[in-house]
C-alpha cells in the first residue's frame, strides 16, 4: 500500500476503521488533523507564491540577459495553472458533499495574487451529522466524480512530468512523455519501468533525473488495492466506500497537500535553472576572504575576496590527509591539527553530491608553516 496515501490519512483512516469505533474522541482526532494540512495547504502556497517571485524579481533585473527566462516564467506558469485545475475539481467535489449532506458549513477562500491560485478551507466542527455516509455514496459512486477525479489525478501527474522535463536551453532541447502507466505488478516494478523509459528518453538525466523520480513515486497511486478483507478494489472504493462526509473531506484536503507539495518540487527544481549551477544545487552564496594574519607596517598588503557557493540543504563532504575533520555548515569544513616545526602540508577533497545523485569530487592543498 506503499505510496497511496500519507501517514496524516492511514492516522485518519486507521483511527475510523469502523462505525462502531467512530465515537466524538476520534472525530475530534480527525478534524483536528485535517485543520493542520490545511495550514500546510497556505503554506505551500505562500511558498510557491515566493518562488515565481523570486523568478519574476530576476526578469526584472534588465542587467541579467537570461535569455530562456521568459520561458521558464512561462514553464512555471502552466505547472501553477495545471495543479490549480485539479485543486479546483476536489473543493468542487468537497461542495458537492456538503450540499448532499445538507451541510451549511462556512468556508474560508484565501485567495492568492499574481501567481494564481486558492485554497478553500472549512471549519468541520460546524458539520452536524459527522457520521453521515450517504454524501460520499451518493457523490463519489452513483454520481462517478470519484472515478472522474482519479482519472484527472492520473493526467495531472503526467502531464507534471512531462511539463517538468521539457525545456529548452542553450539551444539544447530537453523532453519527456511520461506514459499513463507503466506495467508491473507492484510500486517497485513500475517504478523500474519508469526509470527505464526515463532513461531512454530525451530528458536531461544530469539534471533532471532524481527530481523526476521523486516526484513520481511521491504521486505514485494504484488503480487497484486490497482492502481489509484482501479483497482486490478499485483506488476509490479503497478510500471512499463506506467513509463518513468527515472523513472524505480529510481524505481529500490530504491529497490537495499531495498534489500543492509535488508543484512546490517542481516549481523549486525550474528555479534551480536560474539560481544554481546547472547540474550542482547551489542555492546559497557567502563571500571568503583569505590574506595574511599579520603584516609589519607600511608594508603592501593584498586581500582576496571571493564569493562560495553551497547547497543550504546539504553540507558538502570533506577529506583531509590529516587533522580532525569536521562539517561547521554553512558549505564549510574546519580541520584542526596541531603545527609541527616547518612546514605543514595538508591536502585532500572535498565532494559535493549533484541533484542527479551523482559524487564529485574537487582536490584542495594547503601548507601552514610553523616557527618557534
């Protein structure tokens, strides 16, 4: 059951497994759980807010020529109009039960500037019967927008795929066409075959092979799965048969989450593009100075000063042929020793993972000479 679900719902699910055990205590579990996610929901769209931001801050920037920024601008803005559709069908669907149920409950829209998009949000304490089944009966099977939804859900995250690995830059053209499915008998297998296709295709696998494959065993979702009973069942009756109005809404504030934090790793990668070197995921500079401890007065003095770069997520690796090693953050290592008479030579490597998962490895030397 891998990937069908995060562990926020198999809590929501696990905690109403039966009627029986759908007592106020649990209830109040579930709304409350589905209250966080939907701050996570904001959050994830003030955050991809900020990132088109970031890019639209660089176009307007005239002494950067990037030649391929509009395009990129243009890249992030079909991912944003994509996910929004499908954002849209589940708070339609969400209205649907609530109007089904008879619910009067009030709703919450913050809408989003520029980067367009919003994020609907419901106070469940106002929903009278928490244990109301027949909505989801009636919505999500007799009226088949169950069936409708995960087979937009299953174009979203294809045509994600595709409109993340397709681009063009320094006259370099890069594609790929995810297929609807890939065969296998379990997550592992398909995902093996996706690889394969990936692999085969003309996308960029320096740059663009890992976040390919995050985003689609983060979204990876079965068409069939055993229920309790180890009954084969479609994805939707795994979910959403016998589920109170309650938790349907959880269930599907869950996947809008799903669904905003795979656009964030889409949006976040495209800005890589701009803000990082290619295939290395630098995304933080700071400036380095070295030059002399101490210098006699009068004497000519020269000062380098240098910008590094570093990834703020990941610190880099270091080796040294002696001393203690260690990481500070910030991108540095610090190696300590204790000076001997003369001079004091030190060499080794320091390795930097790229985004394809790929180890680099660049030498470094230095000699410190000590005198008594």
């Amino acid at each position: 059951m891998r990937n069908i679900l995060s562990l926020g719902i198999i809590i929501l699910l696990s905690a109403c497994s039966n009627l029986r055990s759908r007592d106020n205590q649990n209830i109040k579990i579930i709304i409350s759980l589905e209250n966080k996610i939907q701050n996570s929901n904001v959050s994830e769209c003030e955050k991809s807010l900020s990132i088109y931001r970031d890019i639209a801050e660089i176009g307007r920037d005239k002494t950067r020529k990037i030649n391929y920024l509009t395009f990129l601008e243009d890249q992030m803005l079909s991912i944003d109009s994509l996910s929004n559709q499908l954002i849209t069908e589940i708070d339609g669907i969400k209205k649907m039960l609530f109007k089904n149920g008879n619910e009067k409950v009030k709703l919450n829209e913050i809408k989003l500037s520029k980067f367009r998009g919003q994020i609907l949000s419901y106070n469940l304490h106002e929903v009278v019967d928490k244990l109301n089944l027949n909505p989801c009966e009636d919505v999500l099977f007799n009226q088949k927008k169950g069936e409708a939804l995960w087979k937009n859900y299953s174009l979203f995250v294809k045509n994600l795929l595709r409109l993340t690995a397709t681009y063009s830059v320094y006259n370099n053209h890069f594609s790929f066409s995810p297929r609807s499915n890939y065969e296998g008998n379990s997550f592992e297998d398909k995902l093996k075959n996706f690889k394969k296709h990936l692999s085969s295709s003309k996308a960029n696998l320096n740059d663009d092979e890992s976040v390919l494959k995050q985003l689609y065993a983060d979204l990876y979702r079965p068409e069939f799965t055993l229920n309790e009973d180890d009954e084969t069942v479609s994805l939707n009756e795994f979910l959403f048969k016998k589920t109170t109005l309650i938790e349907a809404i959880s269930i599907l504030t869950n996947l809008q989450n799903d669904i905003l934090k795979a656009k964030n790793t889409s949006l976040q990668h495209i800005q890589y593009r701009i803000t990082s070197c290619r295939e290395y995921p630098f995304d933080t500079f700071i400036p380095i100075i070295t030059g002399p401890s101490a210098v006699k007065v009068g004497e000519d003095v020269e000062i380098f000063v240098r910008f590094g770069a570093y990834d703020s997520n990941e610190n880099p690796m270091l080796t040294s042929s002696g001393g203690t090693v260690w990481c500070d953050g910030d991108g540095a290592g610090t190696i300590k020793f204790k000076a001997k008479k003369g001079m004091n030579k030190f060499n080794g490597k320091i390795l930097i993972k790229l985004k394809s998962g790929e180890i680099r490895s660049r030498p470094w030397e230095w000699s410190v000479y000590g005198a008594e």
